[in-house]
C-alpha cells in the first residue's frame, strides 16, 4: 500500500480575480453572468469589500467630459456612465442626475474650458452648455467665475454600496468571494497557484486587480512592470450642514491638462452632505489616509524609483501649492474661495480621505489611462485611475472580451 499524501490539495477554480474593489467584482459579476459554468473566486484581503480606493471614492458618475475623445477612459466612461444609472436604477441603489458646472476664475483660463467642451462633444457627452457669469449664477447661486461649462449629465451615488451589491451578485452566480484573505505568493505554471493567508488556490486564469498592490502582485508573478504604483493622498473637507445650501450641485475648477488631478472641488453627496476637497499629496504609505500613516517600503520603493524624481521634477509648482493646501487649512479655503467667495474657513471641518494609486512610468511620465498587460494565463490591470468607478460596469465587459480573445473562454 502507498503511503498517503497529507499535503493538502490546493482549491481548483477556473479563474481567480485579485482584489475586492469596485473594477475586481464588476469582472466577476461579468464572467459569473456570461460564463456561469466557470468556477470563480475573488480574493480580497480586507474583512470588506471596497475598503480601499473604492471605499473612499467621491461617489461622483463621471459624464466623460474630460477624456481625450478615443482614449480607453473615454470609451468606457460614456458607456459606464449610462449603464451605472441602470445598474443604480434596477438594484435600488441610491443615486441622483445633479449636473456639475465647470468654473473659469479668469480669461487665461477660458481657452482650457473651450478645450473641454470640444473635448466632451467629441465624447459624445449630451447637453453640454457654456454659460455666462449670469447664466452661471442661475445654477450656482453663489458661484462666480468668467464663464463656466455646465455637464448636466453627471451625476453622485454610493460606489460601495455598488460594490457590495457586485459581491451579491457574484455569489447569486456561483461565484465565491471570499474576504479577509491576503495574496502572498504566485507561482505560475500551466495552472497557476496563488498562495493566500488561509492556504493555496489553483487556477487556470487569474485577473489582478489589487489596485494599490497591482505592481507587486504582478512582480509576484514573474512580471517586470514597466510603472511604478506611487500612492498620492487626497484630503477633503465637509462644509458644516448650516452652509451646505452654498453648493446646489457639484462644482469643479478648469483642470490643468499637464496633471491627472483635477483641483479642489465642492461635491454633492446622495447622503446630502457636501464636501470640498481633494488635494493631491504624496502619501508615506500605500495605505496612508493619515499624514502620520508611514511604510518604510513604501516610501523607499517609491523614492528610489527614477520616475518618481522625473515626475517631482516636472510637477514641483503643482507639488508645493498641494502640500501648501494640505498643511494650511487657509491656503485650501484660499483655492475654493476661487468659485465660491462666500465659502469660510469655519464653514469646514475635516472630513475623509482617499489613496489613489497613480501608475508612473521610468521615464517619468504619469499614466493618465487604464494600462493593461497580460502573461501566459494572466491579465494585469496595472492603471485604472478614475473614471474607473463610473466605468466600471464598461471596464469589466471590456477586461473579459481581452480574456476571452486570451485565454479561448468557450
């Protein structure tokens, strides 16, 4: 008689998706839906999904105004933005079409709002308007600016609420999604096994989408990304309930081209509550909500790539008047005082936080769309910077088409 093997077997699953974000449990809700003969599991290492970029997102349906018209965030921001009203409007999930205006402070900034306006044409963004300072008032009563762009097809929801309703979903399907598990090794072969916190899982195709992460879940694997995921902090404010009639809307600054941020903004959430905010700072953790928040291999990893001094180099004006607003409370009511004169600083109070995880090439270049890559039974999603909220049903149709072609899913 053989000796039997106690090695305990590894769980088989058809595909594995890394990360419980709102991008990792659209693909899923997409594979269970289209291939429900597939065995899937979503790997999230937190006790919750969407605890992370998702979580402390804006909430804002992106329109699809600012994209360069044929661009990946494009496409799938005009498709994503219909079709997450849908998805919003079938599963009781709350959200509101509330517009956004656009806000010019000055002539030297007009020729950028023209810019985004023939930008969001091109997009095929419907009822885009430019108005006039009056026009402007009609809306925004307490706004000001030389001219301003209205987008009445934005709109703001709960994208967690989303994401859990995804995971409902996944599961309604066959699908597993199983949280509290840490992605800690990946060996690749004909079946690739992802080592976990609570043991090893085999799978014939597995799907990184760990955000923050997806740079070193992909080096896990054997890959040499050719970006770095460096965190940058944005820090928000909420107006105090008594001065929240100051915002009717959401209202937004001309953005600035050369950078992915777009400025501080007022936004309307569906809880009611207004905020103001973001600020964009270099982050000392991954993970770092808090100023005090610091990761020794985080901050070297990012310090010590060469894109990262190319990148501080270029942007070093952007970069002090950030911190500037990130440290001086005045300086960031200063910045929104820009639109809304009647905002004061005992108007705020701190409010949250978000990390997005901006992909950097060596060369210094700030990735401003989705970046995709793939490996023998991999796909990596290495950049999906916003819109990928509000694309995300899009993004999700779109990543499993690529693992279609791929991978030869029957």
């Amino acid at each position: 008689m053989r000796p039997r093997d106690t090695k305990k077997m590894s769980e088989q699953f058809d595909v594995v998706v890394i990360g419980g974000g709102i991008v990792g449990l659209s693909i899923a809700r997409e594979v269970t839906g289209r291939f429900p003969r597939l065995k899937l599991a979503v790997l999230e290492k937190e006790e919750r999904v969407a605890a992370h970029q998702t979580g402390h997102n804006s909430g804002v349906i992106h329109s699809g105004v600012y994209y360069k018209p044929g661009s990946v965030k494009a496409r799938t921001c005009v498709e994503g933005a219909a079709a997450m009203v849908a998805f919003c409007r079938e599963h009781g999930v709350p959200y509101e079409i509330c517009g956004k205006v656009i806000v010019a402070t000055s002539q030297a900034e007009l020729p950028r709002l023209n810019d985004v306006l023939e930008r969001g044409r091109a997009n095929g963004v419907g009822g885009l308007r430019m108005l006039s300072p009056e026009q402007l008032r009609e809306i925004e009563p307490y706004a000001v600016g030389v001219a301003a762009l209205q987008v009445p097809a934005t709109g703001i929801t709960d994208y967690a609420l989303v994401t859990e309703k995804y995971a409902e979903l996944v599961r309604a399907q066959g699908g597993v999604v199983r949280t509290s598990t840490r992605v800690v090794g990946i060996r690749p072969g004909n079946e690739t096994v992802v080592e976990t916190s609570r043991g090893e899982l085999a799978a014939r195709n597995v799907i990184n989408c760990a955000g923050l992460f997806s740079d070193r879940v992909g080096r896990m694997a054997g890959e040499k990304p050719d970006v770095k995921i460096v965190p940058f902090r944005g820090e928000y404010y909420d107006v105090v309930p008594e001065r929240a009639h100051l915002v009717k809307t959401l209202i937004y600054p001309v953005p600035d081209p050369r950078f992915p941020f777009l400025g501080v903004h007022f936004t309307r959430r569906v809880s009611g509550r207004v905020d103001a905010g973001p600020n964009a700072v270099f982050a000392f953790k991954r993970e770092g909500y808090r100023r005090r928040d610091f990761s020794l291999r985080d901050t070297a990893e990012a310090l010590t790539f060469p894109g990262f001094w190319r990148v501080a180099t270029k942007y070093w004006r952007s970069g002090k008047d950030e911190f500037e607003r990130s440290v001086s409370k005045d300086s960031f009511v200063r910045g929104l005082q820009k639109m809304l004169p009647e905002i004061r600083s005992e108007d705020l109070v701190p409010g949250g936080s978000g990390v997005r995880a901006q992909a950097i090439h060596r060369s210094g270049a700030m990735v401003d769309d989705f970046q995709f890559s793939q490996s023998k039974n991999m796909l990596h999603l290495y950049n999906v910077p916003s819109p990928a909220a509000t694309a995300s049903i899009a993004i999700g149709r779109a990543v499993v088409e690529m693992a279609v072609k791929a991978f030869g899913w029957q």
